[in-house]
C-alpha cells in the first residue's frame, strides 16, 4: 500500500515540481494538492493523507496557522518546506513549534551534492516521516487474540509536546507516567564521573533538542555539545531560539570556544565541529569539510569522535532521533574508551534511524524516552 500524499504550496511551478518527484516513486503517491493553508485544512479533512508537505509563506492562511488547525483533528506528520534565510529559518522554527515534524529547502540540492542524490533523499524524508504515522496508528489496538492493548508514547501525538515551564514539564512527566515507568522507579545512576554531554540527532531533532534544554536548570554542572543535521542559516537562528527559552546559555558554536559548564554549543551548519585539547580545557574547532565521503555537516560521528578522543571515558553521549546511521561509528569509538551511550526509545522518536543504527550495534547503555531524558539526565550527572 503506497504513502498518501498532500502536497500543499502557493507555487503552481513548486507543487508540479515535487507532486512529478513524488509521483515517479512506487511507494508514494500524491493524492491532492493545495495553493493556501485554508485549503490545506479542508482537504486534510477531506483526504486524510498518511504525510503533508507544507509551504511556510502562503496567501490567505499561512503553513504555521494551517499546521496549527490541522493538528488539531488529526495526528498526522507534516513537512516543512523552507527557504533558506534567516527568517525562513525562524518562520520554519515557529511551524516545528506548532507541530511539524521536520523540515526541508525548497532547492533541493542544498541538501546533497547532486540533483540526483537530493530527489533520493526527499523521498527517504517523506517516508520516513510518514512510516512514524502508521507506527502511531499501529502501535496501541488490541491484538486480534483479545489481548490487552499495550499503552506507548506511540499513541500520542507524533510531535512531541514542547514544555518551556515547569509547571509543563511537571505535567508532562506526569502523563508520560501513564505509560512509562517513572525516572524516579525506574532509574538508577551509573554513578560515573562525566566532563562533556554530546548529543547527536537529525529528523525530528529540533523538537527533541528544545524538550531537553529547555529542562535543564542554570547550574547544569557540564558543557553540552549538540549536533543536528540543519542547514547553515538555520543554526544561528535555532540556537538563538534555544538560549531564549532555556536556563542554561545556548550559543551557536565557534572556533575556539571554551567549554563551560551550563553551556551548550550548537554545531553550525555545513561545518565539521571538533574538539581539541585535554579534559581540563577543552576548545572547539570549527572546520570547513569539502570531502565527498563525508554526508553530513555538521556529523555526529566526527563530533562524537573528537570527543572521545579529548575526554575518553567521561563523555554521556545522547542520540536522538533521525534518519540513517550518523552517530554509530562515534559512539562506537566512545565506547572503546569507556563512556557511555544512551539512544531514544522508537516510540518517542519520530524517525528510529539514528537511535536504532546504535542499539542494532549493541553499544547503547540505556533506551529513554524523549520524556526522560532531561530528568534522567540529570540524576546520571548528580544533580538534583
């Protein structure tokens, strides 16, 4: 059974475009179209797609708006398409805010070296995105044997609620006790010594990263390095975003910053971010990266590499959710010298690529929710 698809955007040129890419795959099929976000709503309703491909800047109701009113039906994943300046960067921001599951340029090929590659890759998005619905929608019946449902985050909706106050955070907590032994019960710290947090993610990252930081307390005692697969005018801009809603100081991440503890440093895009130096003082490197081997700029696995390097066995290495397998070989290497690894759950995770690319590899410590993590985290470093 083919993906069904609702493409929605004000250019007759771009709907064309992308309805033709998407229409030439088996697996995908495009059931309609839409030129504003008011007709996006009504034929969401209508069609009931499996995944919506959503233009930010449009007449009549924007993309941010009409994610907003279609997510209030219907939990289903919605794309993003977005210019790359700085105020697609924070339009496209506010629409993973008010749901979205993640994003993409509307030139293609700012997401790959060739046109070729960049069409593959638009539809292993749209998959993979849309695969997270039908696990949603699988995930919580009873079996046909007349056993008991089996309650999961996989019931909820597929963007993780975002909670920026306490008070949320509590509540939030507090629901996911529902279907998930609490932290408290069911945690229990490893006990080591750690100098460094690094997180690694892709689809669905922004959202996942923003749950996380933003629960974190003004005196985290540790430097967080994060690296998310984004394009280089959005990295600014997310970390902006960042730094407004958390505790702890989020900047974008430049060359030859000190780590400090209550800081996260964010990798900017389409560079390499390293670290260099001993435990006692860490710097980071930012690099240019011209070298076709390398897919992804910035790449979970060169940051997490570096850091094992720097800080051995004293790094919590976090991977989130996202597609394909960046992240498996550096923590691979971080395990070789005795840190630790965690991996989101696959029914928190909007695409299980990232997170199970390094369980399948057998390096992963612990498997958390999205919903625990912060919480967890900070009993694993001792605090709180």
């Amino acid at each position: 059974m083919s993906i069904r698809v609702l493409v929605v955007d004000d250019s007759s040129f771009f709907r064309r475009r992308l309805t033709e890419i998407l229409a030439a795959d088996p697996e995908l099929t495009v059931i309609g179209t839409a030129n504003n976000g008011q007709e996006a709503v009504q034929k969401a309703q209508e069609l009931k797609p499996d995944v919506i491909t959503m233009d930010v800047e449009m007449p009549v109701m924007n993309g941010i708006e009409a994610v907003r009113q279609i997510l209030k039906t219907q939990r289903l994943p919605i794309l993003m398409f977005s210019s790359l300046t700085h105020d697609g960067a924070k339009a496209t921001l506010d629409a993973l805010d008010a749901g979205a599951v993640d994003f993409l340029p509307k030139k293609f090929e700012d997401i790959a070296r060739d046109k070729s590659e960049a069409i593959d890759l638009l539809r292993q998005r749209v998959k993979a995105v849309a695969k997270r619905r039908l696990f949603v929608k699988s995930a919580s019946p009873a079996s046909a044997s007349g056993a008991p449902a089996v309650t999961s985050t996989a019931a909820k909706p597929v963007a993780p609620t975002i909670a920026r106050t306490p008070a949320a955070r509590a509540e939030l907590l507090k629901s996911s006790a529902d279907t998930h032994e609490t932290p408290e019960r069911n945690f229990r710290p490893s006990g080591k010594h750690y100098k460094l947090v690094a997180i690694g993610t892709s689809t669905g990252g922004p959202v996942a990263l923003q749950n996380i930081i933003t629960a974190l307390p003004a005196n985290f005692p540790l430097p967080i390095i994060l690296i998310q697969h984004m394009p280089a005018a959005f990295t600014g801009a997310f970390a902006q975003r960042l730094n407004t809603l958390s505790k702890i100081e989020v900047k974008e991440a430049i060359d030859g910053d000190v780590l400090k503890p209550g800081c996260a440093y964010l990798a900017p895009g389409g560079k390499q971010m390293l670290l260099d130096g001993n435990e006692s003082g860490a710097r980071l490197r930012i690099k240019e990266d011209d070298s076709p081997r390398i897919t992804f700029k910035p790449s979970v696995d060169i940051s997490f590499g570096s850091a094992a390097k720097v800080f051995q066995d004293k790094v919590l290495a976090i991977v989130l959710t996202g597609m394909g397998s960046d992240g498996r070989d550096g923590s691979r290497l971080l395990k070789q010298f005795g840190s630790r690894i965690w991996a989101q759950d696959e029914a928190s995770s909007v695409v299980y690529g990232m997170p199970q690319a390094v369980t399948a590899a057998g390096l992963t410590d612990l498997e958390v929710s999205l919903s625990d993590v912060a919480q967890k985290l900070l009993a694993e470093v001792g605090h709180g």
